[in-house]
C-alpha cells in the first residue's frame, strides 16, 4: 500500500530508514524508482538485507548505509522520498529524526511512515490486546524460542505516539500537506507529508 501511494519513477531516490532488510527499498525499485539509499544503525540486519538483495536484479542500484536516524551522514536536499517502515518505534529521539528525514529530502519531496497504530475501536481494541500481551509472546516463544522481544514488541507499540500526535510531530519537523492512511482496522498507520520549500 505504501509503495502503490508513492508510485515511482524511474528518476527518483529513496533513502530507507531503519531499512536493513531491504522490504521497501526492493519492492520501490521494482515498481520503477531508480534507486535507493537503505540506512540502518544495526549492521548485521544490513548484511542480512545485502545477502537477500544479491538474487535481485536492482541490487546494483541499492547503497548501503549504517547510520542512525537521528544523524545522518547523508547530504541535505537529496531524496525525493525518506520512508520508514517499522522503525520509528525503535527512535530514541523520534523528532530528531523526523527533522533528518526533512533535511534530506529535496523541495517537492515526500516522507512517509509505516508503523503499528492504536486500534480506534474499544471492542476491536479489547480484541487486539488479548492478542497482544497474551497470545503474541507465547506465539514468539513457541515459534521463534523468544517470548521477550514480542512483549517488547507489543509495549513498543502501545508506547508509540497515536496517529494524531504523530501527525502533529510531522508537522512540527516542517512537513505539509500531511495525511494519514489506516490499514486492518487502525492497528497499523501510514503518515505521509511533503517538503514543500
């Protein structure tokens, strides 16, 4: 969905934060973006993404970035988009980095982030914490023999600003025309807004 709200160009850059494994950067350059910056503070989730970009055909139009969203060491006015899908929870400082991500794109350019949100409705949402906090960790357990990184998972998610404040964080970094999209019923959220000087 958020690669379809984007539509790319063949002459457009992305710089992907948090983008270690390389979902967002390869499904842009396969809908026609012509490259691609992912940055990441965790190097071995880059290395990860490095190995699984190889069998793609795009994979010479990715540079790969260990930076930390709050600092980039990347030159100002240069994407047309700065995306971030899943990561902005994981921000210490997530104003910070939401005025990097302004810096680096050039006039007329776009950011925008895909994260989990809060569930609007109190029965969907009495649904989705029963899911959360009980089902979830024991899934993580069974499945992955880790029942600690999905409760963090899950209090991460109900630490994060509402989709309301996040906008407002958005506009505070400089952006406009902002806009927010939900998908499956409010539990996750993409906030779109523009450079536009």
């Amino acid at each position: 969905a958020m690669i379809d709200w984007m539509a790319p160009q063949p002459g457009q850059h992305l710089v992907d934060l948090a983008g270690g494994t390389g979902d967002i950067s390869l499904r842009f350059l396969k809908a026609g973006g012509g490259s691609a910056c992912i940055t990441d503070i965790n190097q071995a989730m880059l290395q990860a993404g490095q190995r699984r970009a190889q069998l793609q055909r795009h994979a010479a139009r990715i540079h790969w970035c260990v930076a930390n969203a709050e600092s980039l060491p990347l030159a100002s006015g240069t994407a047309d988009f700065v995306t971030i899908a899943f990561g902005l929870r994981n921000v210490t400082d997530r104003q910070v980095a939401l005025g990097e991500a302004y810096r680096v794109l050039k006039p007329g350019g776009r950011f925008l982030c895909l994260e989990f949100s809060h569930v609007p409705t109190k029965p969907l949402a009495k649904l989705y914490d029963v899911f959360s906090f009980k089902l979830l960790p024991v899934m993580g357990q069974v499945i992955a023999g880790d029942a600690a990184s999905y409760r963090y998972l899950v209090e991460s998610i109900r630490q994060f600003p509402s989709k309301e404040v996040l906008a407002d964080m958005c506009a505070t970094a400089g952006f406009a025309q902002i806009r927010v999209r939900g998908l499956s019923a409010g539990i996750a959220c993409i906030h779109s807004g523009w450079k536009l000087d």
